[in-house]
C-alpha cells in the first residue's frame, strides 16, 4: 500500500532547492530525534531516514529470526485496561491508504521521538494522540490512513489504542506486515522513560506475546530492523536488558 513506498532519500539540500526549508521542521516527527525541543507535533518523514546527527548508535541486537506463527487479532475491542481510541478521536481510519493487517508475528517498540514535557492529564493525552494522528494523515508527500502505532504508552504509564489492530500500521517502513506498532511518548535519546511507563511496557509486551505467540526473537526496536536512533539510547538499553537471559522477556 501507499504507506511501504515513500522517497528513499530526504536531503537538506533538496529541501532547499525546493524553497522548503521554512517548513522542514513540518515534515519531522514519529520516532525520530529532533535537534531541538518543539513544542507541536509535526508531519513525520520514515523515521528510517533519521541518521545520528554525533553520537553513533548503540549497536542492535543481532538475533535469529525464525518462521514467524501469525496469529491472528481479534479486531473487536482493544484489550483490557486499554484505554480505546474514542476516548481521543472520532476519526475513522482511510482504509484506502492501509492494507489488513493479517495476523501477528512480530512485535516492534519506539519512542516518539518527541521531547514530554507537558502535563499527563488525560485530556492533555488525547490532544496530543490526535495532533499526532492530524500529522500522520497530512503528511506529504505521501499521507497516511491513521496513526501510525497500535498502541502508545503515556508518561503516567497509561496504554492507549491507536490504529485498530485489524489494520497493518506505519511504523517502519517496508516491514510493517504482520508487526504490532507500540510507541512510547517521549525522546529517550534525551530523557529517560518515566517508571510507570516502562512497568507497563513491560507488563503489555509480555501480554502480547503471549496473546500472540511471538518469540523473544521476533521482539525489536525499531533501530535493530531501520536505520534510525529509535528508541533512544536509554529505552534501548532497557530493552536490551529485558531481553538478556535474565530479563523479563527472553521468560516468556
């Protein structure tokens, strides 16, 4: 579908050439790391785009990715303690710019890639949700049908519903097939996830891992399968740790 095909390279120079360069900052946003904090959520460019402007990344997890089992969702509702999506949007998904999403293999968390520093009241959740989703699908040059991430993780560790899971997300570009999309809101290049978000982290990954029978080996960051510093050095890190031997992941 229309969300696998975007422009392979985004140069300063032909934002420049094109008399754009007012309105770049406009095209960032989704998992990638802003040089400075912003205090709107702008139109994203495929955070596999995003290269470490100083600091390298730290190196990926190389692990064996065998046969995936799909397991398919069930669209009806979102799960338990899931906070659904019309509690911050009436907006209905294009289906014509998504494709189904099939069944679930594998799974793949990322940060905003945005600096939180706002309130965590609900409604201020909500707005954001939506001013997410806004830039999502005015996005150009090509727009997306929803928000990108199946779900997102707030500050005060709350899990809200994004695009419904019976669609395909837009979460990295050309491996979104049969991928559930969790984002975290927050830059962790530049701050570190708050406690409550990574209890919940935690606690819904392994949920759906077993709701979908996905292997510690199928479970990425977005950085180990794009060419992107998401999720942040620090929930990187944490990541690692969960899925080491002795981690809550590598258990399940």
């Amino acid at each position: 579908m229309g969300e696998e095909s975007f422009i392979d390279t985004l140069t300063r120079r032909q934002l420049l050439r094109g008399g754009l360069l007012t309105g770049a900052a406009a095209l960032l946003a989704g998992c990638q790391q802003p040089t400075r904090v912003a205090q709107t959520v702008p139109g994203p460019l495929w955070p596999d785009l995003e290269k470490a402007a100083e600091d390298p990344p730290l190196p990926p997890t190389v692990r064996p990715a065998p046969e995936p089992n799909v397991v398919f969702p069930k669209p009806e509702a979102a799960p338990a303690g899931v906070i659904p999506r019309s509690r911050w949007t009436t907006g209905r998904v294009i289906e014509s710019r998504v494709s189904s999403m099939s069944g679930v293999s594998r799974i793949t968390v990322h940060h905003e890639g945005m600096i939180f520093s706002g309130s965590t009241d609900p409604s201020a959740i909500a707005k954001r949700l939506s001013n997410i989703r806004s830039a999502h699908i005015n996005r150009r040059p090509e727009p997306f049908g929803d928000i990108g991430y199946h779900y997102i993780i707030d500050p005060a560790g709350r899990i809200w519903e994004g695009r419904p899971l019976r669609f395909q997300g837009a979460h990295v570009e050309r491996k979104n097939e049969h991928n559930l999309g969790i984002m975290v809101m927050g830059n962790f290049e530049q701050q570190r996830p708050t406690p409550a978000q990574l209890a919940s982290l935690e606690r819904f990954v392994i949920d759906q891992m077993k709701r979908y029978q996905v292997p510690v080996s199928r479970l990425y960051t977005h950085r180990e399968i794009g060419d992107t510093l998401c999720p942040g050095r620090n929930l990187q890190r944490w990541m690692l740790a969960q899925r080491s031997p002795a981690g809550a992941f590598a258990r399940i």
